[in-house]
C-alpha cells in the first residue's frame, strides 16, 4: 500500500530540457567558511549602517576625555595599550551609558578604525593588529561579562515582556555591540590561524585553549550561546540578535573544533588508534574533478554542450527515443548498467559523432577494481576524453589527474572509473556467504566470517572480491566496543575518556540537547525561505527591522534585500553549526553522533529540510541578496554612495559570482546533514518516501554542481528500491547519474532490490534499539548528565525556561519528550515509564544479565510506540503535508489504540505490567 | 635543608609561635632554596628584609620565568591585601560605603558573581579578594607554580585591576586607615611599582599617589 500511493506520483524526467541551457557548472568550492571579508560583512545588517557612526561619535568623546586626539594611529603602541586597558577599566562601571561608550569605542578599534582610513586593506590591517592587542588585554572576557550581563538584564522579571512583532533593531543595541567585539575577535583570530600568521600562533593557541574550557562561571561559551537560542525560542527573550548569535556560535564551535581538515587527520587518527587503515578518498577532492550532471549524463549530453548551437530539437527527440531501449533492457537484463544497456545507448549516441561510442562505452565501463593492482588507492582517474577502452592512463598515486586531459579536447571530462572504491560491509559479506552455503550446502554456520569449505570456485572469487572491498567503520568499532563493555563490564576495559574539544562539547551540551537541538531547528525553520513569518511564535526579524519602517521605494527595496540576507545569512550558520557537531560527534562517539541525530529527527529535522529545497532552487541558489556597497566595510571607507538614489540597489547583480555563495553552502550542509540523518537508516529512508522527497531532491539536482549533486544522488539512491518501477523507468536518467557518481556498494540491489524489509513495525524497532544503545552509553559514560536529562523529561518539559506559552512546537517538545522516555501516554505510567528503562538498563549494565533485561527492554519500547502510535504508518502515507513541529506531527496526536491491541490489550496487560519487575529501591 | 650542625631548619610557623619570632627563620639564597615554592619564599623574604625596599623587591632574579614571578608577586599582593581588608572592616560598612567608588565619578561592579553586579564597598573587597585567590588557586588556569601557561598570564591584568580599586577606596575614603597601612607594607607602592613595571594597567588608572622621592630614593641607592 505504501508503494502503490508513490508509484501514482512519479514524475517524468522533466528537467531534461533546461538541462542543456542551465549554462556552465557553478565554479564554488565547498569550505569551510567564505572569505573573510565577506564573513565579517555579514555581520552586520543594513540597517545597522547608521550605528557606524556611533562607534566612530564614542571613540571621539573617550579620546576627548583623555585629551588625545582622536587618531589611533598616531598613538604609539605603549599609548594603545594604555588607551585599551583605561577602556576595559571602564567596562567595569556600573553606569550603563557609560559603560557602554567603552564597549563601542572597542567596538571601533576592532572594526579597524575604518574612519582614519582610505582602503579596505588598511581597515583589515588595522583589525589584525588591535584584535592582538585587544585579546592580550582580556577583553574578550571582559565582553563576556558584559554578555553575561545582558542575559540576566533581558531575564529579569522587571523588564516587561515585549511584544514578540514589535521588538524592534532598537531593543538589542547593545548587545549587538558586545556580540559584535566577540565575533570580530573570534574570527580574526580563527582567520589569521588559518593562514598561519606567525604572530597569531601563540594567541590562536591561547584563544582555543580558552574557548574549549568553561567561562569562570562553569559554562562553556559554546552552551552559553545555545542557551541564548533556547531561551529567544522560548519567548523569554525576544530582542536577542539572532543572526550575530548564531553567527558568533557557530565561529566558536569552528574555531573549538576544527574543521575539514581537523575532521580528516581526527577521524584516520582515530581510525589507525583502533588499528583501521587511513582514509585515502577524501569526498572535497574527488567531487572537485567530477563534472555535474544535470541528468542525463550521457555522452550526448555533453556532445550537445560542446555544440550548444546545434539542432536542439533533434537532440531532445532523440532523447526521448534514446530512453526507450535502454529502460527495456535494464528491465531485462535486471542489473544496473549492465553491459546489455550499453548497446542501445551507444549505437544511437553514435549517429551523434564518430567516436561517440568510445565515450559512451568509456563511460559506462565497468568499475576497474583500483584495489587489484594497488589497493587501498582512491579511484578519482580522469582520463584524458578521447581514449577508448585500452588507453586508460595509469595513475599510480590516484591523485586527481586533471592534467592528463588532452589540450584537444577540453570540454571533455568523463570519468573513466568511478570515482569511489567500491566498498562493503562484513554484514553484507555474511549474508552472501550465508546465501551460498544455504544454497550449496544446505546449512548455515552463523558467525563464522570465512569458512569456504565445499563451495564452488566462483563463490570463492565472489568472496575474495567482496573481502578486499571490506570497509570497517570507525563507527563499526566503537559500537562493538560498547557492545563488549555490556557483556563484559567488569573485565572490559575501556580506555581512559579523552577530553577532546567534542567531547567536553558534547558533555556540556548533553544535559539539554534536546532543548537545543529544537531550537537550533526553530530558528532555521524560521529563517527558511518557505516558511510563513506570520505563523511562527519566534521573530528571527528582530534585528533588522529598524524602527521606522521604510517610506520611500527605495528604503523598502533595500529592507526587503536586507531581511533576505538576514535570513540567508543564519540559513548559513545554523547549518554549519548542526553539519559541524554532527561531524565532530560522529568520530568521537558514534553514539554521541547518534543521540544528537535522534534528537534532530524527533523534532522533525528530515521534513523541514525537505521542505527547505522545495522551493525553486535555482533561484535561491542565484539570489542576489546583497548590496555590495552597502556591505562593511565599503559602506564607511572611501567616497559615501548615494543613498538616495535607486542605483545602489542594483549594484549587486554587477556581482562577479553567478551564484550566491551562502547560499550553495547552506543547501550543501543541509543536504549532508539530512544523509548524516538517513544513511543505513531503513526507518529514516522511509521517512523521505512519505514525505515524497523524490520530486524535490530531483528538481535541486538542477544545481549544476557536482558535490550538491554527489548528496542529492546519495538520498536519492537510499530511496529507489521504495518507489518503484514505474518511478525508476522514468528516470533512468537520475539511476544512471547515481550509478556513475555514487560509491557502489557491492552486493547492494539499491535499485531494484525486492527484500522490502518494509513493515512498519520494523522500523520502530529498528528506532528503538538504537534509543536502547544510546541511552545504555550515556547511562555508563555520562551517569550524572544523563539523570539530569531524564528528569527534566519526566517531568515533561515543564523546565523549558519560563516562557512555555502553549504553541504547537511547545507541545511538540513536551510530547516528543515524553516519546522518546517511552511513557505510553496513560497517565499514571507516564512518569516512571523512564525510571523503568533506567533500572533495566542500569541492572543490566552491572549484573551481566544485559542480554535478557535489554530485550525486554526493547520489547516494552517497541510495545509503548505501538500503542502510543510512534510511526503511525497509514496517517503519514496519506499526509500531504509536512509534519512541522507539531503541526500535525506524529507525536502530539491522541493516543489511539488498534483494533489488535484492543483485542489483545489482556495480553499486553499480563506481559507488561503485572509480569515487569521493577527495582523500586534502584530507581 | 641540612645545616652544617645537621639540625634541620624548618620554615613554618609551628603552632604556639610567639609573634615575634613569626617568620623568623634565617635568610637562604634563592639557588639554595629547594622547593616548588620557592620563588614564593624568595619574595617573602625579600618583604620581610626591607618592605620599603620596592625596587630591590620587585628586581627579578636572573634565569628566573617572568610568568612565575609575576604570578607569585600576584599572589603575595593579595595575601597582604587581607590585612588591609582586615582594618578595613572596622569603618567600612555596607551602611556608610554603599558603593565600590575610588573618586566619586565611577562605581565599579563586582566581577566576582557570574553576572557582575553593584556590591557595597567592602563586600567588593571581599568578593575581589576571594576570586582572585580563586582564580590564582584554580587548577585549571595555573596548575604549576613552576611555569605558566600564557593564556593564563593575560588573566593577572583583570586582577590586578580590580584588586587596584581596593587601595583606591581605601585612599580616597579610609585614608588615616590606608596611611597607617601603607607606612607599614609600602603594599601599594609595591603594587604601583609592580603594574607599571609589567605594564598590566594603565597609568592613568594609578590615581593614588605615591611619594616617589621619599621611597624611591634608598631602594635606587641600593639596587
């Protein structure tokens, strides 16, 4: 029944038309961060222009009260260092006003004294040198104070609550300010370490030492900001600056953590310490060479590129026509790309050019195995266009070979392997050997990995194939690691917890992660351009709305590109932020990984990003939001523009760039955050079938990017095998860019696979199982943060911070809570549903008798989502909607019993509760 | 440490020690001193020769970690300032001084509570007094007393900034108390001397006067 409703929506290869007229493929390099100009120019909102000024008045009159003129580069350093520390001094005062004049006069000195200068250059000098001066002067602590001061201020029960519409720019004055110092100075140093500058080195080092050891008050920086998201989602604080929030939090945790290539050497560091060989693919540099596909990616396509001039009709038809043999001979030959395919495509892709069927066969060539010759190679060959079958060019080091590209013909980049080792999982080795020994033998040896014994010949070659392929996980060990540790608690020896910067994050953040993990989620679905601002109960606006609003045609066309930017600009760091945890946490704990990916999909994290690229893509990925001359620090250095005319307006689409850069990077990072969410998920795969992800992931395949396009094909791929054949006939185009562009998995029939493993009631299970394991790790490593969670979920969200006003995400919060601790919604067993789950799980862990208490366990779990409708698998299939935050979303819905259970519940009742045994001296 | 007569000295002031003989135990020269606390007993020695000698005082020994030094002078400052924060008690009360002002222009908030608030004068002294031995305690930013993380030098200038407002209060407040405390330790003429040599406030910030010929002169003399 689930499938047939899918089978109804498929869609034709539509795309296929503007596929040859979308132009070049996008030149963005997926990294960590823009450049730094640009990070720093977003910062600010446009209309915070006229706060320039002020920065510029409070550095004057301080100047004045020190009978200085008001030049810092005349002073000499002895004379800034003075001017800095009466400053900081300054900051101490208890009277606001002119506490505050300290704070901008800071302010200013951190923006590079952009009045005394005619270039940008001299500005970002002039930033490099005081952000020194002003760190080695405490006063990035000093300004943490200050922040402190300012969440209490916007806390205190005295200040009357504001109405959420009506906060105004005006409301977060200066804690903007404050915010701004912080985020200046952590992403001039985070930037000049980058580069390596040698007199950062030692201040960087400090400056990350600091940020990845709690405030003197306990807190991490890092939770400090989260907190402040919670609370502005909770209402209580309305007029904080969401974007420089988000902004600032997100370069903190960069900076803490590191990014793409501390992930790398972090996760074949941990890789070789629990004695696995080192990655040697690394996703950036091969999809660097891989050419985007706006599907389909034939050989003709790119003929036609080369000559776009050419009968484009025709070759539509042709299309057209080219499609039909080769759907009728994937169907019969019931393998992917097998060579029978081939033949249809390249005898007509030959009426095209001559050497058309070289390429086509060079295209569709089957994998040659890297890992014959020399393994543990990268596969990324790029051979030279026009070789055929023999001419393949050897490439030892695997390196991207760019270079081998004959002059002749440039345009031609046709991958002539694929680009990824194939690889697969002993789990997968196992069933095959299990198939054949059932099949040839007629018995099966559970849990032995190798014995061939009276096999034929070719099942032996088959293994041996499958042996070389086999990847072991970093995940893979560490989970079998807490398997042993379960079995064997006592004799088991774990090694000594190392405070990573992951992990100290995540054992600060573990208290409250599902409060954060909302919330960080509220306010991307917010600043989501699909999304309706009338209806959400937060107001992501507050800190760019001025507070008269626009009179002239020209002032509300740049309010309406200054609230898209806004909006853009915390799309971009609340991404980064969930991509970047998830990363870190992944290779530090799997489990670590898995608990915040949980608590991502309980809040409803996999529809709102699908319902984040169903818009037009393209478009968002084209936006022009920006006003170049508006940005800092152009807008203040040099000859003012006219404000008044219309021009200015329009300057950006003067823009060197065919795209916006924060744009393709947040669709990047919330596409790899959704395959992070998904992957060997069957449950979460299930999800972005009824929620009819296909259509929407197949229009962002319009990007032409090679790297988006690698994520979008991913979820694609995990998904084909559940939307049938009718779906799959017509877009073989989309299946051959998968085919040719994701790893293969071998043994894997990810596209025409029947073992639809597909009841419903599975997938709970499967959801619950991994709740057991994460839960039993957090229970052992984090006995302490773990109760306090439990408690704060048994009490049902009540301690949320003040502002439970009652909206639908609120209840969402409260219901998924009392969800995820497995209270069955019946009153009286809802508060100790949790306590029994602990006690089993506790007794388990110390008794040695985990086998029996964890089945049960996971019995009562799987029992508890059925009755309390975990996954309701008919109301979703029917839903059109999305399940938004409560907003129809699975778990805030009445309880309703099945026919099943209501025949049954005496069962339920005998087995469940009369039959459990509950420890009560243990809870 | 053997002496030649085998007896052992030990440095400590046993308990029933008159007060007259506190501390009194003879001189030892740093290179002897055979202890992670010696730069520690080095100093106070120092004090105990001649508080008034400042400059000789604060004159780094050679080979030694300016970190060190400056964190243990920190510490020795602090120590000393709770018999200033003693006498205060006597006179300065929430009631008479509501606030932490040095000169009437500025009321200085106390960084020691985790959102810096208004304190009366003297739970300012408190408060700043027990956070800095907090802070120049916590494991944390000064594990060893044998070298310093750098990171952690940059915390002795907020220290030393709001330890400075003690002596302001009391001078410009307390001043027959400040006077009688000062003729006794030299403290912040110490401190003064201290803060400009390292450069970890600003001179303007210094507003209490110190006599710089009458104090000055014999510490030059016998540098």
């Amino acid at each position: 029944m689930m499938l047939s409703s899918i089978n109804n929506s498929f869609e034709q290869d539509t795309h296929d038309v503007d596929a040859n007229c979308d132009g070049p493929d996008l030149d963005f390099i997926y990294a960590d961060v823009d450049s730094y100009q640009n990070e720093i120019a977003e910062l600010y909102s446009y209309t915070e222009f006229s706060e320039f000024q002020m920065n510029v008045k409070a550095f004057e009159d301080q100047m004045e009260l020190y009978d200085l003129p008001p030049n810092w580069q005349k002073q000499d350093a002895a004379s800034q260092r003075s001017i800095v520390m009466k400053l900081v001094d300054q900051l101490e005062v208890s009277d606001r006003s002119f506490r505050m004049q300290a704070a901008r006069c800071i302010l200013y000195l951190a923006q590079g004294c952009w009045a005394e200068v005619q270039s940008d250059e001299e500005q970002h000098q002039n930033t490099r040198d005081n952000v020194i001066v002003l760190y080695q002067l405490g006063v990035f602590s000093s300004f943490i104070d200050l922040l402190n001061m300012e969440i209490e201020t916007a806390c205190s029960p005295d200040i009357v609550a504001v109405k959420i519409t009506n906060v105004t720019l005006v409301d977060s004055t200066d804690i903007r300010v404050i915010l701004s110092v912080l985020y200046i100075i952590t992403e001039t140093i985070r930037d000049e370490r980058e580069k390596a500058s040698e007199d950062y080195t030692q201040l960087a080092e400090s400056f990350v030492q600091e940020i990845n050891s709690p405030l003197p008050d306990g807190e991490l920086l890092a939770v400090k900001l989260l907190g402040m998201i919670t609370r502005f989602c909770s209402g209580a604080a309305p007029q904080f600056p969401m974007k420089k929030v988000v902004l600032l939090l997100w370069k903190v945790s960069l900076l803490g953590l590191g990014g793409m290539d501390v992930l790398k050497n972090l996760k074949n560091e941990y890789r070789v310490k629990v004695g696995l060989d080192p990655i040697t693919e690394d996703t950036l540099e091969v999809t660097k060479c891989m050419r985007a596909s706006s599907p389909p990616a034939t050989a003709t396509d790119i003929l036609e590129n080369q000559y776009p001039k050419r009968n484009f009709k025709r070759s539509l038809m042709k299309q057209r026509f080219l499609d039909e043999p080769e759907q009728i001979d994937m169907e019969m030959s019931g393998n992917e790309g097998g060579p029978n395919s081939n033949n249809g495509n390249s005898s007509t892709g030959g009426n095209n050019t001559g050497n058309g069927e070289d390429e086509l066969s060079q295209y569709y060539r089957p994998f040659d195995d890297p890992s014959a010759s020399t393994s543990g190679n990268n596969s990324n060959n790029i051979s030279g266009g026009n070789g055929g079958g023999g001419t393949q060019t050897a490439n030892p080091n695997n390196q991207p070979s760019l270079t081998q590209q004959t002059p002749a013909m440039p345009a031609m980049q046709i991958t002539a392997r694929l680009p990824w080792t194939p690889k697969v999982r002993q789990k997968d080795i196992d069933q095959f050997l299990d198939i054949s020994r059932n099949k040839f033998i007629g018995y099966s040896l559970i849990g032995d990995h190798e014995s061939l014994a009276g096999l034929p010949q070719p099942i032996h070659e088959g293994f041996k194939t499958l042996q070389r392929h086999m990847y072991v996980s970093l995940a893979d060990m560490q989970i079998k690691k807490e398997e042993d540790i379960a079995r064997n608690p006592i004799s088991t020896h774990e090694d000594e917890i190392k405070l990573t910067p992951a992990e100290i994050l995540y054992q600060a953040i573990l208290p409250n992660l599902p409060q954060y993990m909302i919330a960080l989620l509220k306010v991307l679905l917010a600043a989501s351009p699909t999304s309706k601002s009338k209806t959400e109960s937060i107001n992501i606006m507050a800190d760019v709305l001025p507070k008269k609003m626009p009179l002239t045609a020209t002032q509300s066309t740049k309010l309406t590109v200054d609230m898209g930017r806004h909006k853009e600009i915390i799309v971009k760091a609340v991404s980064a932020i969930i991509l970047l945890y998830l990363k870190h946490f992944k290779i530090n704990h799997v489990y670590q990984f898995e608990f915040m990916s949980q608590h991502l999909v309980f809040a409803n994290c996999i529809p709102l990003v699908l319902k984040f690229f169903n818009q037009t893509i393209t478009e968002y990925v084209n936006t022009k939001n920006s006003i170049p001359l508006l940005d800092f620090p152009s807008c203040v250095i040099g000859e003012q523009p006219d404000l008044s005319g219309d021009s200015f307006v329009y300057g950006g689409e003067m823009s060197d760039k065919p795209y916006s850069w924060r744009n393709v990077f947040s669709c990047i990072n919330l596409l790899r955050i959704l395959n992070k969410l998904i992957k060997w998920k069957h449950s979460r795969v299930m999800m972005l079938v009824v929620f009819k992800s296909a259509p929407i992931l197949k229009k962002t395949l319009k990007v032409r990017h090679a790297m988006m396009q690698l994520y979008v094909l991913k979820l694609l791929k995990m998904q084909t095998k559940y939307l049938g054949r009718q779906w799959r006939k017509s877009n073989m185009k989309t299946l051959s860019a998968i085919y040719s562009k994701v790893r293969h998995r071998l043994n894997d029939d990810w596209a025409f696979g029947n073992d639809l493993e597909s009841r419903p009631w599975d997938f709970q299970a499967e959801e619950c199982t991994l709740r057991a394991c994460v839960d039993r790790f957090n229970l052992r490593r984090y006995p302490e943060a773990t109760q306090k969670c439990g408690a704060g979920g048994g009490g049902g969200a009540g301690g949320g911070g003040g502002g439970n006003n009652g909206t639908a995400a609120q209840n969402a919060e409260n219901a998924q809570q009392s969800n995820m601790h497995a209270g069955n919604g019946s009153g009286d067993r809802d508060s100790n549903g949790y306590g029994n789950n602990g006690s089993s799980v506790g007794g388990g862990g110390g008794g040695g008798t985990i086998n029996s208490g964890q089945q049960h366990q996971q019995q009562q779990q799987l029992h508890d989502y059925g009755v309390e409708g975990g996954f309701p698998s008919d109301e979703i299939l029917t839903h059109s909607d999305f399940a938004f935050f409560g907003h129809s979303g699975w778990w805030d819905r009445k309880v309703e019993l099945t026919d099943y259970f209501k025949a049954n519940y005496a069962v339920w009742l005998e087995e469940e509760v009369y039959n459990s045994q509950t420890d009560w001296d243990a809870l | 440490m053997k002496m030649a007569d085998g007896s052992t000295i030990l440095r400590r002031n046993r308990p029933g020690t008159k007060s007259k003989d506190f501390c009194r135990w003879p001189d030892e020269p740093l290179e002897e001193m055979d202890s992670t606390l010696a730069v520690q007993q080095y100093i106070q020695q120092m004090i105990k020769r001649d508080p008034s000698n400042v400059e000789l005082i604060l004159t780094m020994p050679e080979a030694q970690d300016e970190g060190v030094w400056k964190y243990e002078h920190l510490r020795q400052f602090c120590m000393e300032l709770n018999g200033l924060a003693v006498r205060l008690q006597k006179q300065c009360s929430p009631s008479t001084c509501t606030q932490m002002t040095a000169t009437d222009q500025w009321i200085f908030l106390c960084a020691a509570h985790k959102t810096p608030k208004e304190c009366p004068a003297i739970d300012y002294t408190r408060h700043t007094l027990d956070g800095a031995a907090c802070l120049l305690n916590s494991n944390k930013y000064f594990p060893s007393r044998v070298s310093i993380k750098e990171s952690s030098v940059t915390k002795l200038g907020s220290v030393c900034r709001r330890v400075y407002r003690i002596f302001s209060h009391a001078y410009f407040h307390h001043r027959r108390i400040f006077d009688e405390f000062e003729a006794e330790t030299y403290l912040c003429h110490r401190f003064t001397h201290f803060v400009t040599k390292y450069n970890l406030m600003s001179k303007e910030n210094l507003i209490v006067p110190i006599n710089e010929e009458e104090n000055a002169a014999p510490g030059e003399s016998e540098a």
